[in-house]
C-alpha cells in the first residue's frame, strides 16, 4: 500500500556497507577544484581540477590527469566538511601500493551568469 521512500530509510551508520554506498552515489560525477593530501598533520595540495568517480565497488579521485586516489567502497571512511564545500576520504589507495592516505577533495562550483 505504502512504498518507502529512500530517504526514510538511509542508513545513519558511517561504518554500514550501505552508508558508504550512498555517499559514494552522492560523490559520484563531483567536480573537484583542488585536492590536498594529510601528512603527518600538514597539508599538501597534490592536485587541482578533476573529478571524483564512482566505477562498480570503487571509488576514485582523478585530478591533474592522474588518479590520486582508488579505494574499494566498502573500506573508506568519508564525511563532508562542515561548510559543504569538499569531502574528506581516508582509504587504503590501491592506486599506490594499498598504503592508507587521507585526501581532502574540494567541489567546484558552477553558477549560471545572471543576464
């Protein structure tokens, strides 16, 4: 008689399978303007416009014709900045030997001009 709706029914637990998939759906096709990388404590910019992807169980950071960043799903940690201007994701970088890397990716935003 009722169906759900999506948004009744999002899952509130970051660690859950299903949280990580909808954050990776919400992600998927961001254009990004700068990506900065954490190291002990400083951060670095590592790359500037691309964009963040979502392909099948992976998620991936492609900026400054490269990928800076290629994480199975179900193993990142992402929240978005308090500002909603950018994400930041802490995964094992299977791009890079499976080593554990925090990235912070910035969005771009688009505005139409006003006439």
């Amino acid at each position: 008689m009722f169906k759900k709706k999506n948004a009744w029914t999002k899952s509130k637990n970051p660690n859950s399978k299903r949280y990580k998939n909808d954050l990776a759906n919400y992600l998927d096709g961001r254009a990004i303007k700068c990506v900065t990388e954490r190291i002990d404590g400083i951060e670095e910019v590592v790359g500037k416009s691309g964009a963040i992807i979502k392909k099948e169980d992976e998620l991936i950071i492609y900026s400054s014709q490269d990928v800076l960043l290629r994480t199975k799903i179900e193993d990142l940690y992402a929240w978005e900045l308090l500002s909603l201007e950018g994400v930041v994701i802490t995964a094992h970088d299977l791009e890079h030997g499976g080593e554990e890397r925090t990235v912070i990716a910035f969005y771009s935003y688009w505005r139409q001009l006003e006439d």
